[in-house]
C-alpha cells in the first residue's frame, strides 16, 4: 500500500517509512497537488485536514488521521492498515522514502568514520540521496520508540 502524507504529518511520514512503508511527503506541497499526486501514483490521503478531505477529488481515497502525537498517530494508521510495523523495519530511506540497498563493506570504506567502518558489519545505501544506514545506537533508540508505542498491542 502507498501513502501520501500531508504538510501536518512530517513526523508520521518519517516513522512510517522507518517501518518500511511507502510514504510520499513534502512540507510544502498544497492540498490540490497533494490530491493529484495521489491520484497520479495511487496513494491513499494521510490527513488531518478536514477542508481536504471536502475535496471532490479526495472523496474515498484518504485516512483521517486523529491523533495528536506520531506516536498516537503511528498507532492509529498501522491498526486501520494491518502494517506489522516490525516486518519491514528499516529498509527505507527516512529522507527520500526509496528503498535501501545492501552494499559491500569496502564500497563506502572511504564514505564513514574510520570507527563506525571497523566496528560495523552491515551497510545500507539510499540510491536518491546516497545516505549511508548501519546498525547504531539511533536504531536501538528508535526500536525503543517502536517497543513503548506498539506495547500491548
């Protein structure tokens, strides 16, 4: 399933594509392009937006999103969806929202700190803005995010 996130729902886009998700998203797009786009690459409207969703060409083709906060928000879209949010954990570029690849080692030898490069053993490249993932602590902090949200579910 594809998404399409609106200017109020950046921290959403993010996480969501942390779990592995298909989430387009742009602070600055406008609600009419927003529904285009949408409609172009067969996205389903994330939105807060109660005008937008008034919208004739957004009738049926959007999620009300109510929470206040990502995290409530995260919850909310992964329960109406049935996304395990566990099951495509980091394979997406949080900033571009294209998949990562696996690369050699000694590809991006020259592309990381010289101790991040001795003490990791896997790498993951964005091919849109060439970031470089491994396995850190950032990640171990947002598996600690995902495990106090989805607690209980």
């Amino acid at each position: 399933m594809k998404f399409i996130a609106d200017a109020m729902l950046g921290r959403l886009a993010k996480w969501m594509r942390a779990i592995g998700c298909d989430v387009a998203y742009s602070h600055k797009i406008e609600d009419g392009e927003l529904v285009n786009r949408a409609l172009r690459e067969g996205r389903l409207i994330l939105t807060r937006d109660t005008l937008l969703i008034k919208r004739r060409k957004a009738k049926g083709n959007f999620f009300l999103v109510e929470g206040n906060s990502y995290k409530d928000q995260l919850k909310q879209v992964t329960r109406q969806f049935f996304i395990d949010p566990y099951q495509n954990l980091l394979t997406r570029c949080i900033e571009c929202n294209i998949p990562l690849t696996e690369v050699d080692k000694e590809q991006i030898m020259d592309a990381v700190p010289e101790y991040v490069y001795k003490t990791q053993g896997s790498f993951r490249t964005c091919s849109g803005c060439k970031k470089i993932y491994w396995p850190a602590t950032h990640r171990d902090g947002m598996l600690e995010t995902l495990e106090e949200i989805f607690r209980g579910r």
